[in-house]
C-alpha cells in the first residue's frame, strides 16, 4: 500500500501516478469482467453436471460454453506472460505435438544477410539450424472452369457438324462442379452448417447463391447418391450384428408454411471392437413416425443380433422376427440410476456395480470374439448375477411408482437382452457406437 510519505512532492509525477492508478484500475475492471462471465460459465457447466434434466444444457451449448472457457483462459494466460516476461525471457514451448507427415511443407529459410564474424571479421560456416514448423492454411478459393467445346464442320460436303458432347453434370446448364455440390453436402451435413450460413459465406467472397438454390443442389446431389445409400444399408442387413437408434428430425410439412416431427432411424455396424473383419459403417433412413414397422421394413431379411436401447418398438420386431435377438444397452440402464445417484444409496451402488463391468470392458478392448467372451465369462458374469439379486430384492422394498422403481424395473424387464453380451463377444456392452453416429444430427 502507498504510504502518505511516499508521495512526490512534484506536481508531474504526482499526475503521472495518477494516470498509472487509472490504467490499474481500469485493467482490474476488465479483470473482474472476466472474473464474472467465468463464474457464469461455471455456474452453467454446473447446471449441465449437476441441474435437473430441464435446467441442463443444449449438448451444442455445452460445447460453446467449454469454448469460452479455454478461450478465456487462453487469453488470460497470454497475457500474464506477456507482463510477466523480461525481454532476456525466451517463451515457452507448447507441447502441441507433430504436424502430420502428409500436409505439404513450404520452407521459408531466415538468414543472416553478412556471413562475416561479427568479432574478427573471419567467414561464418553453418553449424546447426533451429527448425519451427506452424500449421497455415489457405482459405478457400473459388474458380472459375470454362469447358470449350470446338465445333468442326466439313469443306467438301458442308453438311456434317462435328463437336464432342458436353460433359455430364449433376445440375444440367448449372454453374456448380461436383467438387462445390460436395463441399456443400459436407458443410451441411458432416459440419451441420445450415445452407443460409453458407451463402453468407460465400457472399463474403462476391458469390451470390440463394439458399433455395444451394437447397437444390443438395436435393440432385441426394438423388444421384441414394444407390450408395442403400448398398451401404443392404451390406449391414447381410451383417450378423448390427447397432439401431431413432431420433426426431423437423421437416417441412408442405402447405401448412410450419415443421412437423419425422424420425431419422439410423443402423451401424462396427467390429473393431473385437478385431472383426467388416468395416464400420452406419446408414440413416427417414420415416415419418416411430412405429416399430418402420424398422422391420429399414432391415429387410437381417437375421442376427440387434443392439439397441429400450425402446418398445424393437421388441415388438423381435417378436414378430424370430431370427432377430435383441441386445440391450447397459448405458441406458446406467443413465436410469445416474438421475437418482445424489439421494439413492441404491442407485449409488447400482452404478459402482456397473462402473466394473466398463472396467473389465476396457482391458478386454481389441481382444477376439472368443477371448471377450471368455473374460466376461471369467469376471462379469457374477457381477450380472448379483446386480440381479440385488435390483430383485431391492424392487420388493421401494415404490413402483418412484422413480427408483421404475429405474429398477426398466433393467429387470430387459434382462436377458443386458446379460445377451456374456455369450457373445461380439456384442457391446452399450448402443453408443450408433448414438454417437445420430447425435450430431
């Protein structure tokens, strides 16, 4: 703390620590303006950990709030080194890790223009070189392809008019390559930037190009790529095991100028689990409703294991369908108790229970088909057992109508389809693999 006797008798200097208390104070205001929107971001993030599920967050607004808070931190921490650094300081290094070996290189080489020792005046020779590499990049760039095609008539006859034909296109006498058409299908569906974003974009470079004409291109582009689709979704129908999940999807309802609810029903199929031969692969088919009939017809002749969450229409198909068995999702079961876990002994131990049963899924990670199910048979199957037991004893002394017994009740009635995994080394323990693959939309 300044002392009264520590003051300057000058008039300058006293207005130049004045000044400098002013600059002080102004950055401690622009600090605690950090300070605040951090807590806000906390107290949010808390919300999503720890909140009611209707207070939680949006996962896209989750994401953007961790955004915010490495950037903010990043920031702060810039800054800190830069006041806090003397000019001998080097910086530090980050650990970023290496650059991919296949981006090209472009050297740019820093010399010293006098090869003469700066100390005698003797020719310098090389000795070593310090080498830094930064990720660049070159914003897109649109061009522009113009396809001659030269017309050749005859002397002698003066009749015949030869030309070769023009090359196909997606949209016939359109101005987009296949390379823009797939760009844009990439932006919308891969990077879920909707289509009036990118004609923002793209207007920033002086192309003008309306949604609706965006919205075309993506509709020819899904006409041509339909017999892709369905040979990658008859390939997972001849697979012996497949993933299935269904989420809500708003469509254009087309005379009624607003949206209505269609469901987006998505099938996966990835082995590298347990070292299987068939490459991951997931097709998403639209319907207009849930009813279970929807996947029956999505799945044609499939006949093996289906894993999926519990959702009632799939086991209205298992029924119907005898070569289908149904493997159920111990995430789902997991998710029942988690709710409950702040004021539930009984949901606390469930989830310790089924926390082992992931422990052992990881270290059986990348083993066979056989060797997965003989560690499961070895270490999980007792855990499963007694998980049994203890949810049956447990339903007898709770509510049917709590949301404990409901919880309890979801894992019982769906127990053979949970235990399925202990015969099996192909199966999961959870559906995961196709929810990440339907998430995002």
């Amino acid at each position: 703390m300044l002392m009264e006797a520590d003051l300057p008798d000058d008039v300058e200097a006293l207005r130049a620590l004045v000044l400098e208390q002013a600059r002080e104070l102004d950055t401690l205001k622009v600090f605690q303006a950090d300070v605040e929107r951090l807590k806000a971001i906390i107290e949010a993030l808390q919300r999503h950990r720890f909140g009611r599920r209707s207070e939680q967050f949006d996962p896209d607004q989750f994401e953007l709030a961790l955004e915010e808070v490495e950037t903010a931190l990043a920031e702060a921490e810039h800054a800190r080194d830069k006041a806090s650094r003397t000019p001998a300081e080097r910086p530090r290094k980050s650990n970023r890790g290496s650059l991919p070996a296949h981006l090209e290189r472009i050297e740019q080489v820093v010399d010293v223009e006098d090869k003469a020792c700066p100390c005698c005046g003797g020719a310098l020779h090389q000795i070593g070189e310090d080498v830094a590499e930064r990720l660049d990049v070159v914003p897109t760039t649109f061009r522009v392809l113009v396809t001659r095609r030269p017309r050749y008539g005859c002397r002698s006859c003066e009749s015949a008019i030869v030309q070769a034909p023009a090359p196909a296109r997606i949209v016939e006498g359109g101005i987009p390559t296949e390379a823009l058409i797939a760009q844009v299908l990439v932006a919308k569906y891969a990077d879920h930037l909707p289509l009036y974003r990118q004609a923002q974009i793209y207007a920033r470079q002086g192309i003008q190009l309306d949604r609706s004409t965006l919205a075309d291109w993506v509709g020819r582009a899904a006409w041509y790529l339909r017999p892709l689709r369905d040979h990658i979704l008859e390939r997972l129908r001849r697979s012996e095991r497949l993933f299935a999940d269904e989420t809500t999807a708003p469509v254009l309802d087309p005379g009624r100028g607003r949206t209505k609810t269609g469901q987006l029903w998505a099938y996966a199929r990835d082995d590298r689990p347990w070292g299987g031969d068939d490459p991951p692969m997931v097709a998403y088919v639209y319907a207009a409703d849930r009813k279970g009939e929807r996947a029956e017809a999505h799945l044609g002749d499939f006949a093996g294991i289906l894993q999926v969450d519990g959702y009632g229409g799939y086991a209205a198909l298992a029924r119907r369908r005898q070569q289908i068995s149904l493997a159920f999702c111990w995430a789902h079961v997991r998710r029942k108790f988690y709710e409950l876990a702040d004021n539930s002994p009984v949901a606390t131990e469930v989830l310790r229970r089924v926390a082992l049963l992931y422990a052992i899924e990881d270290e059986a990670r990348g083993l066979s088909a056989e060797q997965r199910r003989a560690v499961r048979h070895d270490r999980s199957r007792l855990i499963v057992d007694d998980l049994r037991q203890y949810l049956e004893a447990r339903i007898r002394q709770v509510s049917a109508k709590s949301k404990l017994g409901e919880a309890i009740r979801y894992a019982l009635t769906r127990w053979d389809g949970l235990s399925r995994f202990l015969e099996d080394g192909r199966i999961d323990l959870d559906s995961n693999t196709v929810e990440r693959s339907i998430r995002p939309l």
